[in-house]
C-alpha cells in the first residue's frame, strides 16, 4: 500500500504542477477553454499558481493534507467547469485526480488516528 500511495502522490504531483504551468504559461488550448467560462488572462494565472503551490505542498508531510486541499479544489472547479463547457466524457475521466487526492487524504488521517 506505501508503493502506491507513493506512485498516486507522484502522479498528483506532476499532474498539479504540469495543469498549472500551462495556466500560467497561457498555452492557447488553455486560454480558449478558460477564455470560454469567464476567466480572464490573470485569472488564469493565478488559478495555475494555486495548483503549482498545492502540488508543491504534498511533498512535504507536514503540509500534504492543506496541498491536497488546495489541490482539490482547483480541480473541482476545473472539473465543473468541463462539464459546464459541455465535455462530460473528459469531465468524467477529470474527477480521477479528486478521488486520488481523496485517497491521500484518507491515508494520511489513517496516519494520524493510529497514533
């Protein structure tokens, strides 16, 4: 179970960061969604900076549950707004990152109610 929690942690990891440099690095696909619900091009810069700092957070143990809270949030909001867009099918496959993030969560507070 450590690999895997390891494995999930990486992938969040590297999936939080990458969403969010291509905010901030306002790559066109990007900027012709986020355009399309309302976000201006700030906005979208912060919005990536958000997840680079949650995705930076889960590094660190101390600081892994407000990370994957962080985290999780800006993936609600991307995910609502895809269904918004009208994409279901990738909205759908856009609710697995919240279920990992929810995965370690729950791993961590297992963590800390068994000491």
């Amino acid at each position: 179970m450590r690999i895997f929690k390891i494995i999930v942690l990486i992938l969040l990891i590297g999936l939080g960061i990458s969403s969010g440099v291509a905010k901030i690095m306002l790559i066109p696909g990007e900027m012709a969604f986020f355009k399309g619900v309302g976000f201006s091009e700030t906005l979208l810069i912060i919005f990536g900076s958000i997840q680079i700092i949650g995705s930076s957070l889960l590094i660190f143990k101390k600081l892994r549950n407000l990370g994957a809270i962080i985290l999780a949030i800006t993936f609600c909001i991307s995910t609502v707004l895809i269904f918004l867009g009208g994409t279901i099918s990738f909205g759908f496959f856009s609710i697995l990152p919240i279920l990992m993030i929810g995965f370690i969560i729950n791993e961590k507070n297992k963590f800390i109610k068994s000491k």
